[in-house]
C-alpha cells in the first residue's frame, strides 16, 4: 500500500466550502429565534450619565432592552494569562458598560427582537447620555504624568511590568563592545503598530435553552470550543455536562476568535433567560471596532557585538498596547509568548527583555497570527542587518557566522528556552540558491547605476509553537492545561471515526488527521473520517492556536492510533494461532513473521472485534482506543526567507519582484498544505509591513474603521511566491512535526523591510517604520536628499 503521510492529497473540506455546502454560525435557523443587536459606545473615553429606553420599547418586535443593570451578578470577564513575577493589575471587564466606556464599540446595552432589522432599529433609539472624558490611545502617552487614566485598579495605566534574562550581564558586555576598539554596537527604536485580524467570517453565536432539561447549546465561531464551555459554564453557572459549545464552520480566525467576548456570554444568557433561541452576527464595522485586534509594540532594541560579525548581547524594552481590557491571552502575548525567542536562530550570550504592558482607550489586543513571535522577529531581524551593515558586512554572512550550529542541539538560548532540532544554516544556504543572491546582488549594483534601486531582504527565524506542555504553562501564569485528546473508533467494516479536542478552522486537519489514523492503520484515507468541533461528541482539547493542533493534537490522534493497533495485534494474533510477539502489522494486514501467507487484514479484525466470537482471554469487544498528549516541550520551526523589492524613488511605490521561503516544519505531513499555510502566512506579513494599519486619531476614534480604509493586500500586488523545505524531525512528539501556520507571518514582515530599506541604502535611509507606503518612503528619500541621511521615519 502506498504511503499517505507525506503526499499531497487535496483538502477534504475544499469541495462543500466552495460549493457553498458548509454550515456557518450564520447558517443556522431555529424556530421561534430572536435577535440581538448592540448599542455600541461612539466615544472612547466617557462616563454613563443615563440610559433611556422607552424609545427602543416601540419598535414592533422588541422582545427585550437590558444594560448593566439588568445583568445583577453576570461577568465580570477577566484574563487566562496571569503573568508571575510581573505585578499584573486584573482589572475586570464588565459584560455591558456600567458607569463608564473605554474604547469605541464597546457594548453598553442589548436590544432583542423578532428579526435583526427590528433589533437594529430599537438599538439605534436607545438614547445613552455621555459626558466626555480625556482619552489616550498611546501607549508612551499613557504612561506619562497626568493621562487620563482608565482603571483605578491599574495606577498609570501600567497593567503589568515584566523582565526576563540577565539584565546585568546583557548590559556589561554591550559597555564592553562600546569600549572596545573591535565593538560594534546598533541601537534602534522600532514600531510594530497594530494590526486587525480581519477574518473573512465576522463573529457570531446561536444559543438555544432547553427548560425540560435545563441543556444549553451554544453555535459559535470559536478556535477552541471546549475552553468556551468552560468558561461559560463558570459566568452563566450552568453545569459543563449541561452546556454544549459547538464551532460549525469558521471562516478563519487569526487568533481573533480565541478569547471569550460580552457578546457571546449575553447571547447565551439571553436564551436561558427568554426560553428562546438567540442569535447574533456580527457586522464588519462592529468586528473592527470591539473583536480584539494584534501586536502594537514600541521598542527600544540595542544589539551589540564585534567586527568580524559576532553578535553578543541584546536587551529589548518593549512598551505594549493592550487596550482598555485585558483580553483573554493578552499578557502572555507580549511577555512569554515574546522575551523567550528575541535571540531568534542565533547563538548570542547574553539577552534581557522588559516590558511594559499599558492600558489604552483602544480595542483590546490579543492573539493575532503568530502572537509575540512577529514582534521578536521583527526585531531581531532588523537589527541583524543594521549591525551588518555598521560592521561593513553582508547580511546574509552576519546570519551564518550566528547561527546556533546544528550539532548544538537541544540549545539553550541565553533566555533560558531550550530549542528541539535545527539545522539554519541549510535552509539559508537553500533561499540563497532559490533566489539567485548572488546574481541578485550583482545586479542590483548594474540597476543602480541606471537609477533603479532594487533591495535584497533577509529574514532568519526560529519559532517557539506547539504550545505546551502543561506544568510549563502553569508555572508561566496559564490558568489552563495545555495537552489534547483523540479518540480513534473502528466500526466492524474497518472505517474508522478519528474524534478529536482540537477544532480547526482552515488549517486542514480533516485531512492530515485522516492522513495520520490512515498511515498508522494501514486503510485509505477515504476510510477515516475526523470529527470535530462539538463539545457533545469529542474529547476535551485546549485550542486551535500557537500552531499546536499537529504537533500536540495529532500526536494524541497518532498515539490513539498505535493503541488500536496493538489490540488488534491480540486479536490478530489469536486468529492466527500465534505469539503476539510473532505478528507483524503492515501495509493494513497482520501476518505471523515468516510466513506472510498467515494474514488477515485490518477489516477483519475489526469485524472479529466487534462480533466477539472468537476473541482472546480477557479482551473486550469492540476496537478504539483515546489518548491523551501533553508535550514534553514547544516544537521550533525555523527557515530563511528572501524577498527583493524595488522602490520608485519618485513616487515611493514598492513593488515586490520576488519573494522565496525556504522553511522547516519537521516531517510533512501533506506538501500541499504546508504550502497552503506558508502562503497566507506570507501574504499577511506582506500586509503588515506595507499596507495594514488600525490608526486612532487622539480622541479614540478608528479611522481605519471598515475595508475602505483598512488595506488588506490584493492578489496583483504579489509576486508569485517560491516555496521550498528542509525538514529536521522534533523529538518532542511522535510524528517529529513542527507548526507551520505562522512561519510565514512571523518571517515575511522583516524581509520585506529589509528589502526596502536595502534599496534605499544608497541615500543614506538606515530605518522606516511600517507600514512602508510610498508617501512615507518618497518623505524618506527626499529628507536623505536634503542632508538628513540616515534618519528613521515615523508616524
């Protein structure tokens, strides 16, 4: 039998989304459903002088108006993440805003009705009286003296205050490269401004109660519907064994749809206390305004080494937005998601990182692709090629004079966190090859005399993924465990039902997961089918994040599989009239070893078991088998990759010529969907660095508030991408796979920057903030032109 893990079968779940045949939150119509629309604050920082309703009440189909006051003993929500050792301030986050606002489109009252235009109607003649107070969406201004201040809780508007590594030692070897004559150091402040997440479906939840029973369902776009219900369950107190959360189809999440939100907790209140089915669908307005948005990172980065390249001590501070709340993950995002990776693929002794996690009247920031580990890229990568160039170096040589060597494993980086497997400086050799480098760099010198000015970006990482293991995450603050379960259920014609914790949503497990039960039993993959997303039906998981559903969710699935067939092998083994020891599984057929002849094939076996006529001494019918994994460490994807660019001086225009990824996920699975994954990954890196950007205006307002003003990348701006693998094995589970999901965010945005501000280095530009839009890039060369060569460029 052909292998299926590693060949590229086309995702199962493509042809009923396509064709339109998928079931979405939306999707879903119960008899007798109302429902909800939000009356949304307009200001960012205000308190609630009064709630007038009557208005609402008149509109034909209005079933119910609640503000805070009707929600007597609901919410508050409060953070997962209680970072240790960082003197965290909880401030709580009220379902519906009691006495005061902090950000635009936070929900301040809940209108139900019998149909949605009803429910917007009634929620538009809600009348809420405000007085306006000083707002502060600036993370540096908000901590300054005399800013207004949004918690009492929270003094200064400094959630958290967080360090890591050795600050005394990372400090006596930069003064040591700054005293010496060999010493190379580069200091630079660096933005990596906000992002939203921007998932093609928009939040939504259906909530239905059943008063017989005392059973509640809730449908939900969720990343991780088990954690959902058990939240739920402790806000609404309903009992978990009576709470079912179900994620149906969920058009993308990007870590948006990992936290638990008001609304979601007020429509499923709502059926309960109604006895009617609820529902609610977000609109693209309301999705930029209160579902959480990315990064919004200030930092201040100093890297220091030698002449001849060697790179020897970094210290970060960064200050980080978190908005008005703290979201559901949020402090772990820019702490311990973040300060471990800063070093990246390098050996480089000594590290320190701070950072100050600042409270905004701005949406929250959580999760969004990659978490924490963009932002440490982005910086380590940067620096790398402004150090490169102050020593006179290429930066491609500065990388492979740093990289951790491949005999060094597992490493140590000087923050403590310990690296699997890796081999760098093969996949750098490889992205340099794909993309010609050489050639490249000869003929950007030709292009530049010809007044083109093309740029050559490198981007070198590692991620840390795979999130896990438990007791790791508990000592980090994680109010959470963090393994997954399988269970592999063999029915007696030998197909099989893989039930699974995690709930992907676009990653593609359907088919890897069928890829992996299908390898490990010997059946076609058509013979497997993965079910997921339903709390009712599948074992207990802890989430779609991180890029932990493969490595720790399919080992659970890989491992449930190998116990299955080990039952078989008795039973098998009793049908053959053999020593257990004696019989061999391959290619779906059990044979006594050296005599092939003696066979019986997986199916029937399972039939055997099922029937129960002839089975061994103490086996019971029927064959499955669950599992559950908890890592013995995170899984560290790492790759190189290029992207070369060239910039219109004229008009600041930047078009992108070429883009290479080289990456290493461990063993592959399935070709095509890694590739997938590396792609949109890539495209929206891209995105980040030159066209994607959240902007307030200084009294809270979100300019960029809808699709019109917020550009996401468009398929003719991108070149055609070139994507190749190395592949070195985790030893942390067991199918040695790594995470892929993010690799291509995490790596694209410092390539492309890079890029620019390579073919911008004849000017003298040493740094641009992003986005890189063609007024700030034309803005940069003219102020080089005029004498302010080497100037950063900043909003």
């Amino acid at each position: 039998m052909a292998r299926v893990f590693g060949t590229a079968i086309r995702r199962r779940e493509d042809p009923r989304l396509i064709m339109g045949r998928g079931t979405y939150t939306d999707d879903i119509r119960l008899p007798g459903m109302v429902h909800v629309a939000f009356v949304r604050s307009p200001h960012a920082h205000a308190r609630i002088v009064r709630i007038d309703a009557s208005r609402a009440w008149a509109v034909p189909g209005v079933v119910a108006v609640w503000t805070a006051a009707d929600l007597a003993g609901l919410g508050p929500l409060s953070t997962a993440w209680l970072i240790p050792d960082a003197q965290l301030k909880t401030v709580a986050r009220p379902l519906l805003a009691r006495d005061r606002v902090r950000f635009v489109g936070e929900p301040v009252a809940m209108v139900v009705a019998e149909d949605r235009y009803a429910a917007f109607d009634a929620a538009e003649r809600v009348e809420v009286e405000y007085e306006v107070l000083p707002a502060v969406v600036d993370q540096e201004q908000a901590i300054q003296p005399g800013a207004p201040l949004l918690h009492d809780e929270a003094p200064g508007n400094i959630a958290f205050h967080w360090k890591a590594g050795n600050a005394e030692a990372t400090q006596q070897a930069i003064a040591e490269a700054e005293r010496s004559p060999d010493g190379v150091v580069v200091r630079q402040r660096l933005r990596n401004h906000r992002l939203i997440p921007t998932a093609m479906e928009t939040r939504a939840a259906v909530a239905q109660f059943q008063p017989g029973t005392g059973e509640l369902t809730v449908w939900m776009t969720s990343q991780n519907p088990h954690i959902h219900r058990f939240a739920f369950s402790a806000l609404l107190g309903v009992p978990e064994h009576k709470l079912r959360v179900i994620a149906p189809e969920v058009g993308g999440g990007f870590g948006s749809k990992i936290a638990v939100y008001p609304e979601e907790v007020l429509v499923a209140h709502a059926a309960r206390r109604l006895g009617r089915p609820v529902k609610w669908s977000e609109l693209r307005r309301e999705n930029y305004l209160a579902t959480t948005h990315g990064r919004d990172h200030v930092q201040e980065v100093v890297l220091a080494g030698r002449r001849d390249g060697t790179l020897t001590a970094i210290h970060v501070k960064a200050i980080a937005n978190l908005g008005a709340y703290l979201s559901t993950a949020a402090p772990g995002v820019p702490t311990i998601l973040f300060g471990p990776i800063v070093t990246g693929p390098y050996h480089i002794p000594h590290a320190s990182v701070e950072v100050v996690g600042v409270l905004t009247n701005t949406t929250p920031v959580d999760a969004y692709r990659g978490a924490g580990r963009p932002e440490a890229t982005y910086l380590m990568e940067r620096m790398v090629d402004l150090f490169a160039r102050e020593a006179g170096l290429d930066p491609a040589e500065v990388r492979r004079r740093n990289f951790v060597a491949r005999d060094a494993f597992p490493y140590t980086n000087a923050m403590g966190l310990q690296y699997d497997s890796g081999d760098y400086s093969r996949a750098l050799e490889r992205a340099l090859e794909l993309a010609g480098y050489q050639e490249l760099r000869r003929s950007q010198q030709e292009a530049r005399r010809q007044g083109r000015y093309i740029g050559i970006g490198l981007s070198s990482y590692v991620e840390v993924c795979g999130l896990g293991p438990s007791q790791t995450a508990g000592a980090l603050g994680f109010q959470g465990g963090l393994w997954e379960s399988a269970l592999v259920r063999v029915h007696p014609t030998g197909r099989v039902s893989v039930y699974v914790g995690t709930s992907p949503h676009g990653q593609g497990e359907e088919t890897t997961f069928a890829q992996v039960v299908a390898e490990e039993l010997g059946l076609a993959v058509e013979d497997v089918d993965v079910v997921h997303g339903d709390t009712a039906t599948t074992p207990m998981g802890w989430g779609t994040y991180g890029s932990r559903t493969t490595p720790v969710g399919g080992a659970a699935v890989a491992l449930a599989a190998r116990r299955v067939v080990e039952k078989a092998r008795r039973i098998a083994a009793h049908l053959l009239e053999a020593a257990e020891q004696d019989v061999v599984f391959e290619g779906g057929r059990f044979f006594v070893r050296g005599a092939p002849e003696r066979a019986r094939t997986f199916q029937e076996v399972a039939l055997q078991a099922h029937l129960a006529w002839n089975l061994p001494q103490g086996v019971e019918p029927s064959l499955e088998a669950s599992a559950f994994y908890d890592p013995a460490n995170f899984v560290f994807p790492f790759g190189t990759h290029v992207c070369v660019v060239e910039v219109d001086v004229e008009t600041g225009e930047v078009r992108l010529l070429k883009y290479v990824a080289v990456d290493d996920c461990g063993r592959v699975i399935n070709p095509l969907l890694v590739e997938g994954q590396v792609h949109g990954g890539v495209v929206q890196g891209i995105g980040q660095a030159l066209w994607e950007y959240a902007h307030y205006d200084s009294s809270g307002q979100l300019v960029t508030g809808s699709l019109l003003d917020y550009a996401l990348p468009k398929a003719s701006q991108l070149p055609e991408l070139v994507t190749d693998r190395t592949e070195t094995p985790s030893p942390h589970n067991p199918l040695g796979v790594k995470g892929i999901g993010e690799t291509g965010t995490i790596a694209a945005t410092p390539a492309v920057v890079n890029a620019v501000c390579d073919a911008l280095a004849p000017f003298g530009v040493r740094h641009l903030d992003m986005p890189l839009w063609p007024q700030r890039v034309r803005e940069a060369v003219e102020r080089a032109k005029g004498g302010g060569a080497g100037v950063s460029s900043s909003l």
